[in-house]
C-alpha cells in the first residue's frame, strides 16, 4: 500500500493486523508483514543514531539496492508530535532514497509502537546486532536513556552493557546529576578487633 499524506496513514493504521509468531520461550512480533510504501518526505532522522557508514560503504549499500531492491524496510516509529514516521533503523536506506542517490520518492517502512526510550534502545540493539556502532556516542544515549526514566539495570539488559561501562559513561558526559538517585554505601566499616586473639 501506498501511502501519501499521515492521514492516510492514521486512516489504515487502526486496520493493520499485527502478526506475532509464538516462539520456544516469547511470542514475536513480525512487524516487517506490515510494511508500507510512504512518500520519502513524510520520514525523517531520529537525533540520538551513533552510527556511521564510510563513503564507500555507501555507495555500496545503493548498488546493493539497484542489484536487489529495497528489500529491508526503513524501521520507524509513527510521532504524532511531528507528524512524521521517525527512523530507528535504516537511516543510510534512507539516504540512498534521497535525490543525491537514487531518488526515489517512496521508501518501504514498517511502523513500531515505541515510547522515546524503547525507540533509543531499539536503534542501539539494531546497530550492535550488525557490528557497527559508534561507541563514542553511547553515553549520550545512556544520558538519554537515564533523562527518560529507565534504569541502569534495564539499560544493561537491553543494550548488552554492564553496569561498570554504564557508570564510566556516566562519567565521561560530566553529568553529576545521573548519579544523584543512586544509593551508596560506606566503603569502609569498622569492626572491633579482640587483641586478645
């Protein structure tokens, strides 16, 4: 289906049936069953991806997509704030869309139902699952995730992170004001000692 304007969007959405998939230990969702063709400009980038594709590896991605089509869909998100679809995943799909490259006006995309947090981590999960990842941005997406109200422990469940590398990201955006929640406990305690023994 081609879609055309959000209203169009908001018109089918209520329509689309989710396709889950009962697995060995959790039901699974395949929202890639749902996919949409949407006019390019009605998507746009999210403010957190700390992700980065070379040049070559650009020009690559938009061969492969001349070779063998759009084959995975931009994954987004739907942002009645902005009226547009926000990308969690396939942000360079995205760029090949544009008329820099193959100027194509539509782009296929599937639609997920995440709040702010689960979108952060979502487009972390994706990057790492394929081994590329800007490290060097991880904190400001651990600060994000903290200022939405998720906890440590969730974050490293989620992003696959332990609590050390949690904290020395803490550390390095200089934000004291994430630490102000956290419990501590003396370091030191003192015991008696029988000189006696």
């Amino acid at each position: 289906m081609r879609i055309e304007t959000i209203e169009q969007y908001l018109a089918v959405r209520e329509a689309m049936e989710p396709i889950i998939v009962q697995g060995k230990t959790h039901k699974i969702a395949i929202p890639c069953a749902n996919t949409l063709v949407v006019k390019r400009e009605l998507v746009i980038a999210n403010t957190y991806n700390p992700n980065s594709v070379p040049d070559d590896k650009m020009d690559l991605l938009s061969q492969s997509i001349i070779d063998n089509g759009f084959a995975f869909p931009v994954v987004t998100i739907y942002d009645p704030d902005q009226q547009a679809f926000v990308i969690i995943d396939g942000f360079h799909r995205f760029m090949i869309a544009s008329y820099d490259y193959l100027g194509l006006p539509y782009i296929p995309i599937v639609v997920l139902d995440h709040d702010a947090s689960k979108r952060m981590v979502a487009t972390i999960q994706f990057n790492k699952a394929r081994g590329v990842h800007q490290v060097d941005l991880d904190a400001d997406v651990i600060r994000g995730l903290i200022n939405q109200g998720m906890s440590e422990e969730d974050i490293s469940v989620h992003l696959g992170l332990d609590l050390e590398t949690i904290h020395r990201y803490k550390q390095l955006t200089g934000i004291a004001d994430l630490f102000k929640n956290a419990q501590y406990s003396m370091s030191w305690s003192i015991v008696e000692v029988d000189d006696a023994a």
